[in-house]
C-alpha cells in the first residue's frame, strides 16, 4: 500500500513536473533568404530551430518575388539570415512589410567582397549605359538590371562559408544564450569539414593543368569559385539573371570557345537553359551537366546541402575541363 502511494506520488510529482518544461526557451523561428543559408542554419542550430527558406531548392533568389505567405513568415521569425551583397533586392521591401522585429544577420559580413567593374566583363568596346553604381542602368537591349556594386555569390568559396557559418552561429549564441554553448560547438565541427573541403577542392582542381581550367556556363556565379580554386568561368549572362544575353554577345563567347577550345558547358540548377542549350547547338558541344551555383537541390538530389554542393560540382567540372 506504502509502495502504491508512493507511486502515486510520484506520478502526480511527474504530472505536475511537465509545465515545468513549457518554461525551457521556445525553438528559434528562424528566416533565411536562401536555401543555402538554411543548409548552415541547419548545422549550427540542430534541432533547436525551425527554419525555412524564403527562395526554396532550386529557385533564383536575384529575382524572387515574395507573396503574402512569405510576409506572413517574416512576421513570426526571430532571426532572419540574408546573404547581403545585393543578393535580395526584394529583402528591404519585404522586411517592412512584415513588421518584422527578427534579428537580421548578413551572413557575408567580413567576406572580402569582389567589386563588380562592369555588368559583365568579358571586354566589350562598348561602354554606354554601364553606370558604375549600377542604381537602375539598363543593358544594351534595354533591360532593366538587377543593381549590383559587388558580386553577392560568396559562398562559392569555402572560406567565405565559414565566415558565414561563425556569424550565424554568433547570432544564434546571442538570440538563445542558453543554448550558445552548443550552437558554436557544432559550428566548430562544421567549420572544420567545411574547410578538410576546401582543401580537397583545391587539391583536385590542382591536378589539372591550368590551360584546361576553362567554363562556360549560365550567368558569372563563379567568380569567389575562380580566385580561391584556379578556374576560369565565362559566362553569357553576367551577373545577375534578369536579362538575357544579346545575339552579339552569344556570338562573341561561341567564337572565344572555339579559339580557345573550350568545351566544358554547363547548366545551372536555377534559371533558364535556353542560352546554354543554343550555345551548345552552335558549337556542337554536349554539356557537361548542371553546376549548383545559387540554390541547393531538393532533398534526395544531387546537392541537398552546402557540403554536398561542392562534392557534386567540383567533379563534374573536372570531368568536363579534362576534354578542353
Ligand atoms: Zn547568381
């Protein structure tokens, strides 16, 4: 009877200890612009956050279009991470509409940024209509441009990753101290994979002679990619993707691959194939597959994650150069 009541004690004492468990810090809500911010997130908070990516796997962040759910989203979060860079023009707008009162976290704050010189740089004589600050110039064929003073694509290079990762994870410590102790030791040993990677993509790309390093493909992701692994990207579209390329130009860059016999082609996941798919008609050249540049695949494809990402691009780009 002793052993019963104690029992029901016990249980009531557990009962009771529940709401207890109420009072432990909420999960973080947190926002990311894209799906590759998401995939850092996601490493550094484990499961102590919800998180979900404004422009989902797949899509074109230069120009989203956010809808009411997106505000709606916004609204809730407690931390919103952007790539900055003039990666999200759209973010201001949006951040506005939603009242938000998220922490905002630029995750390429410190990143050395590369300073865009021209829309595209591949040494056009004409000059006319590429203002330097780029505020709303229009391409040759009247276009508007997506304003850009910097190129956005940091995370092509490992190191800038973890830069990236270091202010999420500086974020996250300060939103949830609670739990800080653990969002920067998994940030620590996600560091330390993100960099065994960069070092094996160096190593890699390393082997091929440099006058095989050459790319073509959709629009100039690549350039922090190009400086920090030794290759070359031409690319028809310029920076960001809101236009397509005159004919002039596609003529321009089918006449350089065929002097420098370039026949590494790409598709990128997001955006249109069309131009890649006309080059290709043009020079013969079959493509070497797709290169994920601004958005990761869809889970269960071949680059979920940040990590997965370079192991999927770094050979096919291989595999492609060696026939240049
Ligand atoms: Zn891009």
């Amino acid at each position: 009877m002793k052993h019963l009541l104690a029992l029901c004690i016990s249980l009531a004492l557990g009962l009771a200890a529940l709401p207890a468990r109420a009072e432990e810090p909420a999960q973080l809500k947190i926002v990311t612009s894209f799906s590759i911010l998401a995939d850092m997130a996601k490493n550094v908070a484990g499961s102590r956050a919800s998180i979900t990516s404004l422009v989902g796997p797949d899509a074109d962040a230069h120009v989203f279009e956010p809808g009411p759910a997106d505000v709606a989203m916004l609204a809730e979060a407690d931390i919103l991470i952007i790539n900055g860079l003039g990666f999200e023009p759209w973010l201001v707008r949006l951040a506005a509409s939603a009242k938000s009162k998220a922490k905002f976290v630029t995750a390429s704050y410190g990143v050395k940024p590369i300073e865009l010189e021209e829309p595209h740089h591949h040494g056009h004589g004409h000059s006319h209509g590429h203002t330097h600050n780029h505020g709303h110039s229009h391409d040759k064929d009247g276009h508007p441009k997506v304003p850009h003073d910097f190129d956005p694509h940091a995370w092509q290079d490992l190191r800038n990753g973890v830069i990236y990762v270091r202010n999420i994870a500086d974020a996250l410590a300060e939103k949830d101290p609670a739990n800080a102790t653990l969002y920067l030791a998994n940030a620590e040993s996600y560091i330390t994979e993100l960099k065994k990677l960069h070092e094996w993509a160096r190593a890699e790309i390393g082997r091929l002679p440099t006058e095989k390093r050459k790319v073509i493909t959709t629009h100039d992701a690549f350039a922090y990619f190009s400086k920090a692994y030794g290759v070359e990207f031409l690319s028809p579209a310029g920076i960001g993707t809101a236009s397509d390329p005159s004919a002039e130009t596609l003529a321009r860059l089918v006449d350089q691959m065929r002097r420098e016999n370039i026949r590494a082609l790409f598709m990128e996941n997001m955006g249109n194939p069309r131009m890649m798919e006309t080059i290709a008609r043009e020079t013969g050249i079959e493509d070497g597959g797709t290169l994920y540049s601004d958005a990761l695949s869809a889970p269960g494809g071949p680059a979920p994650t940040y990590v997965a990402m370079f192991r999927h691009n770094v050979p096919v780009l291989i595999e492609a150069m060696q026939k240049n």
